[in-house]
C-alpha cells in the first residue's frame, strides 16, 4: 500500500495477475479515481475481464460516493461509458432525486459532462429525450442529450452546472429572476406534442390518482390515522380541486418547474428534470414555482409575480381575456393546494418506500401551504381546520 501524501489521502493499491498488471489509485478529498496500467492485456477477454474487476475495486475505494460494491448497473453504465469515450473513466455520484434515476459526472479533455442511470422498467429516459428535443427546437434551454442507451436506460448530457437557482435566491434577486423563469414558461406551455405523439394528459383520473398519495403515506402509513376518517374530510375537497383542473385551459406543463429545476449558468436559466411533461392546467407551473415546496416568499412578492404570469398569459393568448384576474387567482389557489398535498405524500413516499429520509424535513412547509391557502375560502375552512388541528400536530409529534 502506498504513503499518504501531506495534505492528502492517498490509497493506492497494486493488483497482479499471471497475465497483466495495473494500479489503481484515488485521491480522496478530491473525490476522484485513476487506473495506470503497468502492462496492457493481451486480448478482448483479458481486457473486459479485468475492466469489471477494476470498476469493483474503484467502487471500493469510491465509498464516500454512495455507490454500492456490488452494483450492476454501475458496472454497465462505467462499460457504455468507456466504449464511447474509448477510455477508462469512472463517473462520480452526484445524487439521486426525488425517483428512481442516479446522476453522475465524469470528465474526459477537460469536459464535464452528466451522466444519467435511468433504470427502464422503472423510469424509460425515451421522454426526456424527447421532449428535450421538442424544447430545444423552440429555444428552451435544457441539457443536450450527447449520447443515449434507451434499452439501458442511460444517457450522456452536456453539464449545465452545479448551481440551482434556489441557492442564490434572495428577496433581492427574486423578482429578476422569478420574471426570467415565468417568460421561460410561456414558451414549454407550447409544447404539447414530440415526435412520439401527443403528452399525456393531465385528467381527473391522474389528479385524483396525486391527491390519493397524500391519503396513503402521509395521513395512513405516516400519521396512522383511520383510513375511513381521513377519506371523509377529504372527499369533497378532492372533487373541488378535480373540477379546478378542469376548469382551466390546459397547456404544456412541466409538472415539476420550481427552484431547484431550473440551473444557473452563465447568468442565464436552464430547465431540468422535465421528462413527466404533460398536458395540464395553465396555472400549475407558474404555481409550482411561486410557492415551491422547498422555500416559500412574502405574500405580497407572490401576489405580484402571480399578476405578472396572469398577464402574459393574456398576452400569449393561453388565457382568455373573458377570465378575470379573481378567477386566475381561484384557480392558482386551488392548483396550489392540490400540489402541496401531492408533495407532502410524495415526501412520506419516499421515505417509506424509497429510503430517502431526507424530504420529511420539507413536509411541513407543504402544511403551511395548505392550511393557510384553504382557510381564504369559505368551502374549504373545515379542511383547513383539520390540518391545522390534526394534520400539523400529528407530523410536529412524530419522531
């Protein structure tokens, strides 16, 4: 085994075998992982036989990255990976998100680029690339699909950062950037087809289906509330919120536009994590964005931006100019809300199922959102009562 070297960690490890030799070596406060061959393998065999015991020891090495020792997919992904860019390179974990996908980055000449490992069964990556190319040919700026495995479920995208834009928002800033993002909207509501066709619609049954999750893992499987309790004061909330959909114009809808999908880079905006595109409600994105799940702004900033999105859509025609601002506002209300109790089962999910602890730390600004947006209408105080009542004090006693 090799020294540590001041100001550094350094592993190295010497593998011998009859036929070929190498080193393998990580730096670990730099995250990274080289392969020096010492004498090249002799055939195909050889060489592929060797490459997966070295993508198993740099896993090894790698633990700080989260990746698992014994990992297939990641073995598949460093095998496409290499046949495209001819060379050994492992790709280092960013993260996963709110799915089943896993992000990578990976640097060859002096380029990062991301790498995507979408499991197919799970989540297919043929809409993202798809719609990345229906918005990019309207000038959306989202990541370049460089290169795709679609049976795999892996992708190559050109790397638009690291900074989302809710790490440098402040009241300062808010109002520029939030009009960037709310023009940028104007132009994914056009989008309602790709070459596969029409985007699914986003119906009573899809609605319905969200609004459920809420009941299942965050008020049953969560709380341990009575199903039949828990169904009865919801019932009349989840028709009212069903025909709010209903109700509006529908568009193409990112479904999950707010601040940590949407980069900076450069100064300009870049939109991610687009592949659940559908055809939905007018209000929903702009909604998504102005009372995010993840950080929530002054009312009367809210207010303001929400007129702001209201008045383009009049002048893009995704309104028309028959619909009042009242009624504008109703409907973002009530699409709000339906979203925040979505978000608050969808976190519950995810710990549950998903093992991602993380996102209960977000549920409770979720119920702020929905017992606050429902007590401003009178067929809906009962419910906001109960959140407060109930909903709140069951989540705040929970360990």
């Amino acid at each position: 085994m090799g020294k540590q070297a001041q100001g550094q960690k350094i592993t190295d490890l010497h593998l011998r075998s009859i036929n070929y030799d190498f080193l393998v070596w990580t730096i670990e406060e730099e995250k990274s992982c080289t392969l020096s061959w010492a004498t090249q393998p002799n055939n195909l065999f050889q060489s592929l036989s060797c490459f997966h015991f070295v993508v198993i020891i740099k896993q090894f090495l790698l633990k700080s990255h989260e990746v698992p020792l014994s990992d297939p997919r990641f073995i598949q992904l460093n095998a496409w990976l290499n046949q495209y860019f001819s060379s050994n390179i492992t790709p280092t974990l960013i993260s996963g998100d709110a799915s089943f996908r896993r992000y990578f980055r990976v640097i060859v000449d002096s380029v990062s680029y991301i790498v995507v490992d979408s499991p197919p069964k799970l989540v297919p990556i043929t809409p993202f690339i798809q719609i990345a190319e229906s918005y990019s040919a309207i000038g959306i700026p989202v990541p370049k699909v460089i290169a795709c495995d679609v049976q795999q479920g892996f992708m190559l995208l050109s790397n638009l950062g690291d900074v989302q834009l809710l790490s440098v928002l402040s009241a300062g800033n808010l109002t520029d950037y939030y009009q960037k993002a709310l023009l940028l909207l104007t132009d994914i509501a056009k989008v309602t087809t790709t070459e596969q066709g029409e985007l699914p619609i986003y119906d009573d049954e899809f609605v319905l289906r969200e609004l459920n999750i809420f009941i299942e893992w965050l008020a049953v499987h969560h709380l341990g509330l009575a199903i039949d309790e828990v169904e009865s004061r919801t019932h009349d909330v989840f028709d009212i919120l069903v025909e709010n959909v209903r109700q509006q114009p529908q568009v193409g809808m990112h479904r999950d536009y707010h601040s940590r999908n949407i980069m900076l880079q450069d100064g300009e905006l870049k939109v991610i994590d687009f592949q659940d595109a559908v055809i939905g409600p007018v209000t929903y994105d702009a909604v998504s964005l102005l009372r995010d799940c993840y950080i929530r702004w002054p009312e009367q900033s809210v207010n303001q931006l929400m007129s702001l999105h209201y008045k383009q859509a009049l002048e893009t025609e995704l309104l028309s100019t028959s619909v009042s601002f009242s009624q504008y506002q109703r409907w973002f209300d009530l699409m709000g809300l339906q979203r925040h109790l979505k978000a608050a089962g969808i976190f519950a999910r995810l710990n549950y199922r998903d093992n991602k602890p993380a996102y209960m730390a977000d549920i409770p600004l979720t119920l702020e959102y929905i017992r606050d947006i429902a007590s401003r209408y009178a067929e809906l105080a009962e419910f906001s009562q109960w959140i407060a009542s109930v909903i709140i004090p069951a989540v705040k006693a929970k360990p």
